[in-house]
C-alpha cells in the first residue's frame, strides 16, 4: 500500500485529490446503504415492496440520470457537479436518518442516487484529463481507492448501526458535508471545454440534442459500449448470484454468512493489492485492445469453478459441506477481481479515446447509463436462471450462461480490436494513407 501511495504522489494535486474523494465516497455510501434495508424493514416497519421501491428509486435516479449528469459537466465544470453531487448526497443522507414517512424517504433515496449521478462522470473526465498521458495508471490507481471505500465503509457502518442506524446516517452525511468543503476549498476548476465541449471548428458549444446524436452516431464507440455490459453483469454477480449459491449450500446460520463475508474480502483485498502490478505487466506485454479481450476471458473463467462444484456430490453437513459453499464461490470472486483488474484502466482509457477527447463527461454519463440498464436486465435473467436451475434441477444452468455470456463480449472486443475500432477516431485511416 506504501508503493501506491507513493505512486499517487507523482500525480497533480487535483488527481490525487480525486482519489482521496473517491475513497471517501464509497467509504460513506458503504456505510449506510448495506443496512438501510434492514433499518426500513425493522424500527420502521415498512412492508417489503415499499422498501423495494425506496431503494429501486435510488438506483433508477442514479443510472437513468448518469447522461444527464455527464452532460451538465461537460457544459458547466466538473467542479461544480462534483460538489453539487456532494452536497445533495450530504443532504440525502441526512434525511433518511432523521424521517419516517414514506414520501421523504423516497425523495431522500432519490437525491442520493441522483448525486452519484452528478459527481461519478465529472470525477472520471476530470481524472482522465489531469492524468493525460499516464491516465490508464491513475484509472488503476482510482480503482485501488474506490475498493478500499467498499471494504473499510460496511465495517464501519457495522459499528456505527450497532449504537443507533440514525447515527450512521448523520456520520455518513458529516462525512459528505466535510468532503463537500474540501472540494470547494482546494480542488481546482475545470470545465468541458478543457476535454472539447466546443465545436471542433472552435464555435459555440453544441446544442445537447447535437451532442448526444452525436454520441449515437460514434459506432465504435457505441459498440464497444454495448460488448462491455456483459462485464458489468459478470462482476455484479458478487452481490447477487454468489451469495446466493453461498446461501443455497451452507445454509443462512454463522457458517453462511463468513462464507459470504470471504467472498467481498477476497474481491477486495485483491484489487487493493494487486490491483497496480496488474496494469503494469499488462501494459508492458499488450495493447489496450486485447487486454480488455483478455480481461473479459479471465471473467467468464470465474464462472468455471461453479460449474465444475455442480459434478460434485453435496456432502450432508460438516467442513465438507462448508468448504463446497465457501471455495468455488471465493475463486469465483477472484477470477472477477482479476479480470476487472486487467480490464478496467484499459476501459476507462478507451472510452476516452474513443470519445475523441470531446465530451469526455457526457460519453462516460451514456456509458454508465447503459451499462446500468444491461445490469438490471442481466440481474433480471441472471435471477430467472438460478429459479429455473432449482426448478429443473440443474445447478450448472446459471453458471454455463454466465461463461457463455463472458465468452460472447470477449469475442465481441476481440473483433472490434481486429478491426481497428478500438483505436483513437482517426487511427485507422492515417494507418491505410501510409500503407498506400
């Protein structure tokens, strides 16, 4: 962890700003939203479809508004919709501490959702930008940050939830509200126009409309976009399928639930540790295109350790029984570390490549939009195969249509990289005119 520090110190102030930010975040959200469930159901008594709904709205007003909050920062700052996705965040928080009736509850998840809608693609192009050159390195380094928030922030929220849920609430927006100061105090300014919100004839800025057409209209970038959602499903899969099979096995008592608590340890830890020697081997040894192939394989390989369990006869109880839980679900989860260790910088940085360098914002907004939809639907499909699996009988369904899906984006990367699409606009013809 000292050489990652060191690293992040070779970086302009407002890089390793961001990662401090990005740390901070999660380590609040981590903190509060694992147990906001178990608050709305418990001390409030709220019935299971409304608790659905208060936190299906906080994820519909994140994903559905990730364009808009991409576009907002690529024509008014980055800056000022980090704060203001602070600030809203520090106020959401707030509030679902300190009320009870529905209404507001539902208007606080929505501002919390909404404000990682705000912050998450102004912070991705402000890194992308102040990174320049070296922004595959800070896109790996970003990731260490962002899963440590995840592992320290339920620990955390452990304690905090063990003396009142309200207290983790008001810690977690106090936390918001402080890094909200931080921002305003020391990060500094940058607008769109710094990744080419103008016109490429350096006229007046685009009309939205122009620029999301625009975006439809970048094919590479579009099909890229749609090959990557299947890594999203994959890797959500350690807070949905997973546990689930950790559950099916070993049962919901004590031995069930260190199972499950392995599994995030495991894809935590991992990244946190491995995540920088990763990118570096890889970038000495491949090109962006096939590292993201590459990534994709090692992710659809996770789902292999699950499969070759289904062969393997159930024992009745006892360590046998708990490590069949516990070990091919670990392995599972650190296959997806790593290929999301292999993949993502390289991610991070084609998007922006193929943006072309303008609208960085609002390319990473319909980026996560769609990767947000595919993860819903993909969770949808993923939740109707494990009941027809326990339905038919046959425990290896899911885990075959999740490698098969792996298999399927890989081969789709693999032939966008062989067709040049992956390259920077413009790549591709400036190689055939020195051929000719």
């Amino acid at each position: 962890m000292k050489g990652t520090i060191a690293q992040v110190r070779t970086y302009e102030r407002s890089v390793q700003l961001l990662m401090v930010n990005q740390f901070t975040i999660n380590l609040g959200f981590y903190m509060l939203m694992p147990y906001l469930a178990a608050h709305l159901a418990g001390p409030l008594g709220l019935a299971g479809w409304t608790i659905g709904l208060i936190l299906g709205v906080r994820n519909f007003s994140q994903q559905g508004m990730f364009l808009i909050g991409g576009t907002l920062a690529d024509r008014f700052g980055y800056k000022p919709m980090i704060i203001t996705g602070l600030v809203l965040r520090t106020a959401g928080f707030a509030t679902l501490g300190l009320v009870d009736s529905v209404p507001a509850l539902l208007g606080a998840s929505a501002a919390t959702g909404l404000a990682g809608a705000l912050f998450n693609p102004a912070t991705r192009a402000y890194l992308a930008v102040d990174a320049g050159e070296r922004r595959v390195e800070a896109f790996a380094l970003f990731n260490v940050y962002y899963q440590a928030g995840i592992l320290l922030g339920p620990l955390v929220g452990l304690v905090l939830t063990g003396v009142d849920f309200r207290v983790t609430c008001l810690v977690a927006a106090g936390i918001f509200a402080v890094l909200s100061l931080v921002q305003i105090r020391s990060l500094p300014a940058r607008r769109g126009d710094d990744a080419g919100a103008r016109r490429p004839d350096g006229g007046r800025p685009e009309g939205v409309l122009a620029q999301w057409r625009g975006i439809l209209a970048n094919r590479p970038f579009l099909l890229f976009s749609l090959a990557m959602i299947g890594s999203y499903v994959m890797t959500f899969q350690v807070y949905l399928a997973l546990p689930l099979e950790v559950r099916r096995l070993g049962g919901e008592g004590a031995g069930g639930t260190a199972a499950v608590a392995v599994l995030f340890a495991v894809s935590g830890l991992s990244t946190i540790l491995f995540q920088t020697r990763v990118t570096a081997w890889c970038k000495a040894r491949m090109e962006p295109g096939r590292a993201l192939v590459w990534g994709l394989l090692t992710m659809a390989a996770a789902f292999l350790p699950l499969l070759a369990a289904t062969a393997v006869p159930v024992p009745g109880g006892g360590a046998g029984l708990w490590v069949l839980a516990a070990a091919p679900p670990a392995l599972a989860a650190l296959l997806l570390a790593l290929g999301t260790m292999i993949a993502y910088p390289f991610e991070m940085d084609t998007i922006v490549r193929l943006s072309g360098d303008r609208l960085v914002a609002t390319h990473y907004g319909f980026y996560n939009t769609l990767c947000g939809v595919g993860i819903a639907l993909g969770n949808l499909l993923t939740g109707a195969a494990l009941d027809a699996a326990r339905a038919a009988g046959v425990s290896a369904l899911p885990w075959l249509a999740l490698f098969a899906l792996g298999l399927g984006c890989a081969a789709a990367l693999y032939g966008l990289q062989r067709s040049g699409r992956l390259a920077a606009p413009g790549a591709a013809a400036r190689r055939r005119e020195v051929a000719v």
